[in-house]
C-alpha cells in the first residue's frame, strides 16, 4: 500500500484482492485503474469534480 499526497489530503493505493488493477481511496472517494498511476490520475479528476460542485460550479 503507497501514500501519495494531493495538496493536504492523503490518498491510499493499493492493489485489489481478487480484480486485476489499482485502487485508490481519499476523502469519501474511491477510484479503480490498471495501474497505480492511472488509479491516482482518477482520484485527482474525483477530487477536483466534487470540489468544483461544492463551489457550485
């Protein structure tokens, strides 16, 4: 399990049990890819979607 960091908020990815691919977990949201990288580049879409609806965008 590795810990990357999107600005102050910590984001855990880990390979999933039984599934082929990468998970990664922050903030309420969980996000799935092929590898590592691709898991975190969705978590940092998640995040920025969910930001931009709470300023109501």
């Amino acid at each position: 399990m590795a810990i990357e960091k999107i600005g102050h908020l910590k984001v855990q990815i880990f390979k999933i049990k039984n599934r082929r691919g990468y998970a990664a977990v922050c903030f309420d949201h969980l996000t799935e890819g092929k590898s590592a990288q691709e898991a975190y580049a969705r978590m940092v879409k998640a995040l920025r979607r969910s930001s931009n609806i709470e300023k109501g965008f």
